[in-house]
C-alpha cells in the first residue's frame, strides 16, 4: 500500500510538474514566438494567411445588410438586438500556448455570432459542476420558477385582471416538459413556442409554411435541428438556474480568471428582460442571428480556444472540469458531428478533411471559427472567412508543421 501511495505521489507530481511547464499567456501579456523558433515553415504560415484574406466573406461588412441578406426571407427575421460593422479578415495562430501569427486586427471587438453558443454551454458546465444542475438528464422545466417579463411597455399592471398567470412558462407544454439539459445543449430538443417574439418555427423554417405551425414534434433527443430561438431559450433556463446575469457569471468564472480583456460585451434583444429577486436583469442570446451575442476580439477568443485545448485547465486552475470538456466533444446521437454548442466536431473528418479527427471548431456565422487541434497543439483564430473556404486554410497550416 505504502509503495502504491508513493506511485500516485510520483504520478500527481509529475502531472502538476507538466502543468507549470506548459505556457499559458498572463493577462495583458501575450508571448510571441516566431514560426522558426519551433521548427515550422514560416512561408507556409504566410501561405496559410495569404489564403485566409482572400477568401475572405464577400458579404458587405455592414452587418445589418449581411443580415438581412442571409435571413431576410425568414419570417420575423428582423434584428432586435445590437449590431455593429465588422472590419476586414482577422486572426492569430497559437502554438503550445504562443501565438506565433496573426493578421488583420485581432484587437478589433466585433460580433462573432454562434461562437457565443459555446459560452452559454460553458456557464451551463460550471453549474453543472459545481452541482446546480444535479444531471444533465434532468428535465429542464424542474428547475424553473416563474418567469416575470419586465414591464418595459409601461403597461397597466391590471391590464388584464382576468389573465391566467402573469407569468411565462417556457417548457410548460406537454412536449416541453420532456426536454432535458442534455437535449438543449445538443439542440436535438425540437422545443416549441414563442421567446421574445421569435416563434421556434421562424429560424430556418422548413420550404412548406403549411407545417411550420402543425407538424407533430420530433421526440427529444432524436432529431437535430440548429435553431437561435431554442438556444435562447437555454440562456434564459440557465439564468434562472444562476439567479443572475450570465454575463457576470462567463466574466467572473472564466474570462478573468484566463486573462481575457475587458473589451468583451455579452448582450441580448431590447425586449429579452426579466425581474428576477427585484432585480432587472437581460436574458442574452446565444447568437447573432437576431442581433447581439458576444461582441470580442480575437485574443480573447483565443484564450477561450486555448482553454479546451486544454480541457478546462488554465495554468493548473481547474476553470471547467475535464469530464465536461469530454462531454462537450463527445459526437451526439442525433448528429455525430455536433458535441455541446458550439462544438463542431471533425468525426470521420467530415467537417474539415484535412484535418484530424480529434480537431473540433467553435464556429458561427461570417465565418467566426475558433479552430482546435489537441494533436498538433494549435488553437487558429479565424475570422471573416468563407466558410467553404476553411479546410483549405487548415490544410495549408498544418502543412506547416514537422511531421511528427
């Protein structure tokens, strides 16, 4: 027993001995080595650079005319949260922690769309580890109080004396209550209703409007479907779960303690409020599709990548735990290639060809991509790329590295 004791010893110290070696960026200071210093093609790096800015989204920078370009068909397709004009191509590669190149102006805070899914699945694993969601096969309306909307119309309080409720309920339908976390985060929920003005229908609706009202519901779990209105409807459930802003929550809980800057804006629609403890407090999307989400630069976006690589650890904290992390990679039985959002995953290299299958992307709209390879230790921000356009980016940056 004594000599088994010793080996965990050993093993524990040699694991926390790896950890201190391994770098990670102090905040406002972010080392930077050059390709060569690691024996990488420093031609093939401005290749690879080169291909990112002339591929670059060919959809006007104006993202409200981007908009209304992409989902402008879509019934109540309309912006209600904030917006802002992009700049020009942008990104950083990192290499065992070092950003070894970067292009356009990664400093820029801009929208990043669906990467913010990746965000809201993060605050839900921290309350998952930390036991406030006991399981994720837990039905998510058990853990729900009843929803105050604020009064920002200035209505009468008693404009309706004879009203139901003057509450919401979002999972409170038959098929709803059956949702669990679990089919939230891997958006095979098929959740139904109506948040913040935007029906579930509404977002990518199918070709026969004669459906979008009456079709029978997918049994949770069994059929995927990327839907902004049912995310959003996730970030409410987890601030209600949280008592509080999950703004604060990602800020205090993760982007601090990963050295992010202060830049960052996590934001929501102008009518997504709730009173909450007596306090007003904004429910934010989970995306850009209707406006607002995360508006970041890509250094910190950097970071956020860079702590999966890492499997939650940052600079021997445990930030989100590993078994989470395993979770949020792990394929889905409703859609192998999509683990938690926004995990894009590379199963049977069907996402990125040139990639390995390990890697996996948080991705959104634009394309915003957050590329990670534990195998070559890279995490590659890029942003403003055709979407098309990303495997052959990746192929020309892992062409780079030493064969190992």
């Amino acid at each position: 027993m004594k000599k088994y004791l010793a080996f965990l010893l050993f093993v524990s110290s040699l694991h926390a001995l790896a950890q201190k070696s391994t770098y990670f960026p102090a905040l406002n200071q972010w080392e930077h080595r050059s390709p060569s210093f690691f024996n990488i093609d420093s031609n093939k790096i401005k290749e690879a650079i080169s291909f990112a800015q002339n591929h670059e989204n060919t959809l006007p920078k104006n993202q409200w005319l981007s908009q209304a370009m992409q989902f402008g068909k879509e019934p109540f397709s309309d912006p209600i949260g904030p917006m802002a004009d992009r700049g020009p191509a942008a990104g950083i590669i990192i290499y065992k922690g070092y950003i070894i190149a970067e292009w356009g102006n990664p400093s820029s805070v801009e929208i990043t769309h669906s990467v913010t899914k990746s965000m809201v699945s993060s605050v839900v694993g921290l309350a998952f580890d930390r036991g406030i969601i006991r399981s994720l096969d837990d039905k998510v309306f058990t853990y729900l109080p009843p929803i105050e909307v604020a009064n920002t119309e200035a209505l009468p309080v008693n404009q309706n004396p004879i009203a139901k409720s003057s509450f919401i309920y979002p999972f409170d339908t038959e098929h709803n209550r059956k949702i669990t976390w679990e089919h939230m985060l891997r958006q095979s929920s098929d959740w139904e209703g109506v948040l913040w003005g935007k029906p579930d229908w509404a977002d990518r609706p199918s070709d026969n409007p004669a459906e979008w009202t009456t079709r029978p519901r997918f049994e949770p779990g069994t059929v995927y479907k990327y839907n902004d209105t049912r995310v959003n409807a996730l970030t409410l459930a987890t601030t209600l779960v949280w008592r509080k802003p999950l703004p604060e929550v990602l800020r205090e809980n993760i982007m601090n303690p990963i050295g992010a800057s202060n830049t960052w804006a996590w934001t929501g629609y102008k009518n997504a409020w709730i009173v909450m403890d007596g306090k007003m407090i904004q429910s934010v999307s989970g995306g850009g599709h209707f406006g607002g989400g995360m508006f970041i630069n890509a250094y910190d976006m950097g970071r956020f990548g860079l702590l999966t690589l890492r499997k939650g650890n940052w600079n021997g904290k445990q930030i989100l735990s590993e078994n989470w992390i395993r979770k949020s990679t792990t394929p889905g039985p409703a859609n192998t290639g999509y683990g938690f959002m926004n995990y894009m995953l590379n199963t049977d290299h069907k996402m990125y060809p040139s990639a390995p299958a390990s890697a996996y992307a948080h991705v959104g709209n634009g394309t915003n991509a957050i590329y990670v390879d534990p195998e070559h230790d890279v995490v590659a921000v890029i942003r403003w790329i055709e979407d098309k356009s990303m495997d052959g980016f990746i192929k020309i940056l892992l062409s780079a590295f030493p064969h190992q």
